[in-house]
C-alpha cells in the first residue's frame, strides 16, 4: 500500500487550447544505453490545483480491473495504444464523476452517445514501471501545460498500476496521419511549428522531452500538433547540464549520443529528433538509422529554405539551429505552394 505521500502528488491542472488549424488536406562519463525503456527523475511538485475531473485520485482498495469495469464511473471504449510500461485506452468519463463546475476541456471530446466526456487513459502497471518514474512523467506532464502538449487532467493510484489521464486527440498520432499529408507539406509544415511551439515551451522550463518521433506527436480533433508521452522527460537547472544516458528511441539519437565516453547535451538532442522526425514527414515514412542515410535524403530536398532548415536541425551539436532560428525560416513559414520532389 502506497504512501499519502505518493497519492497527494497527484494533482491536475488544465490550460486551454484556444485555437484550431484549417489545413488544406554535468559528467563526461560513456553514455549508458536505455532505448525504450522508461526512465527519469523527480523534480520538485508543482503546487497542487483543483481537479479538473474532482472525484478521481484515491483508489488504493481496487485494481486496475476493478476501475474498469464500469462501477466507478469509467466506461473504457477501446484500447488504442501501448509501450513498455503500459497499455493507453479510449475512455468516457461520466457526468456523475465530475464536478458540477467543471469547465469545458476543450479537447474536442464530448461524448456523442451519451453524458460525460472523452479522455485518454493512461494505465502504467506497478510491476513494470518504479513509483518514480510514473510520479516524474505526471509531474512533468503537468508542469509543461501549454497549447501544443497533451492537456493533463488528473492521476490516480490503484492496487496494481497508475493512472495518467489526459484529452484524448481524436485524429491520432503524426505517424498514423502520414498517410492523409498533402503532397504540398501545408499540413507538414503546420505540424512542425506546433512541435517547435511545444518544445520552446518545455526548453524554456529547461524541461526535456528526449524522446520526440512520430508516435509521441498526436493530433487533436482541431488539427493541432501536441506533444505527448513524457516517460523518458527530464527537468534541468539550466540549459547548459549535460547528460550521459541515453533515452528514447535509437533512430532518433543525435550523433553525439552515438559517440562513446562523450556527455551530451539533451536540450540539442531533442532538436536533433525534431529533425529526423519530420524529415520523415516529408518522405511519409519514418527514419531508420539502419538503412536510411538522413543527410543523402535532406540534400535531395528541393527548397533550398527546406533544405537548410534540416541541416541545420541535424548539424554536428556545436552548429546545431536553436528553436528560434528554426522557427524563423522561410520555408517553414511561407505560404506558398512548394512540391519537393522526394515526398
């Protein structure tokens, strides 16, 4: 049986997403190696706020099963992902299980047949994942509120696992979308400046996301690109700490992360796979470091603006582009009709 100490953590918080996109279509150490498996570590709490979704939190007398079964005003609709740690699901939570001042989530997903509303349940099971690591994802999930991060709403702890609920994105994730991008990449390029917007804000909380691909994007019912999943996140006290683990998925890695005995970064590392992520985008498929040469497939870009964008992104960490940078060039922005012929 877990502490209060553990129970009282969990705590919600919510911002709105007020806007909606009409597209056209401190070591020097050898890294250690953890490739998708979950890891990170407590930073301190944020102060705790009202629920948005008031009567969750304590149910250390149930299980996952109990909770799920419809007696405790959860009604699971249908699985619709899974990682190391646990299993994500479809959920409504009803009307009698929220606050009679509940606001609005503005995630698009109130509930068509019925009363109550729409959520992604997160279920992360006790044996596979350490109380830290599932307090460090819900706290972070909470701190990095912002329009282009998943929208937390509460957590809870059961007998057998912990529970992360947040909006559910109707259109799913940016790898499950490739296949409805356009071939002008006016959707790609809305996508890639949700991402930078989401990791600006993280990177100025010296929050790290360290494990940006496709999977970890989602889309919401108004077309906006949110980060999400922060199993491997990792708060900073600066901008300048290094890190000599290496999290996340290995065909993300920026080159540094490659080299032995070398600390890195992690706030370049996760610009780094801003870059291999929509590349990808652009050629419609995910990057495989195994058979696919990055570089080769940037150069043959046609834009010269496009072009530079992801040499920049995937430079050596020395001439990496910042954010900022990033989200200034042309290419990125314009609003011209632009076909490069590798997609």
């Amino acid at each position: 049986m877990k502490t209060d100490t553990m129970k009282n953590r969990f705590s919600s918080t919510s911002c709105d997403d007020n806007t909606t996109r009409n597209n056209s279509s401190s070591s020097n150490n050898k890294p250690a190696t953890q490739d998708n498996s979950s890891s990170g570590s407590s930073s301190s709490n944020s102060s705790n706020s009202n629920s948005s979704i008031s009567v969750l939190g304590r149910y250390l007398h149930v299980t996952t099963a109990d909770l799920m079964n419809g007696n405790f005003n959860f009604s699971v609709k249908r699985h619709i992902g899974s990682g190391y740690a646990g299993n994500v699901y479809k959920c409504v939570v009803t009307q009698s299980s929220q606050s009679q001042s509940q606001p609005h989530t503005h995630s698009g997903s109130d509930n068509p047949d019925g009363a109550g509303f729409v959520v992604a349940l997160k279920v992360l099971h006790k044996d596979t994942t350490k109380d830290r690591v599932a307090l460090n994802e819900a706290d972070l999930l909470k701190k990095a509120s912002g329009s282009h991060v998943l929208k937390y709403f509460t957590s809870i702890e059961c007998i057998d696992a912990y529970w992360i609920i947040t909006e559910y994105c109707s259109k799913g994730d940016l790898h499950g979308m490739l296949r409805h991008l356009d071939n002008f990449q006016v959707m790609g390029r809305g996508y890639m400046r949700d991402v930078i917007a989401g990791l600006e804000s993280l990177h100025d909380k010296f929050i790290v996301h360290a494990d940006i691909k496709m999977k970890n994007i989602l889309i919401s019912d108004r077309n906006i690109a949110k980060i999400a999943d922060f199993g491997f996140a990792r708060q900073y006290s600066s901008e300048d700490d290094r890190e000599c683990v290496c999290h996340g998925t290995r065909d993300y890695w920026a080159p540094e992360m490659l080299q032995d005995g070398q600390s890195y970064n992690p706030f370049l590392a996760d610009i780094y796979a801003l870059g291999v992520t929509f590349v990808g985008v652009c050629e419609k498929r995910p990057i495989k470091i195994k058979y696919d040469n990055i570089h080769h497939i940037v150069n043959k870009f046609q834009d010269q603006h496009q072009m530079a964008l992801f040499r920049g992104l995937l430079s050596n960490s020395s001439e990496r582009w910042d954010l900022a940078k990033a989200k200034a060039n042309i290419w990125l922005n314009g609003e011209e009709i632009i076909y490069f012929g590798s997609c």
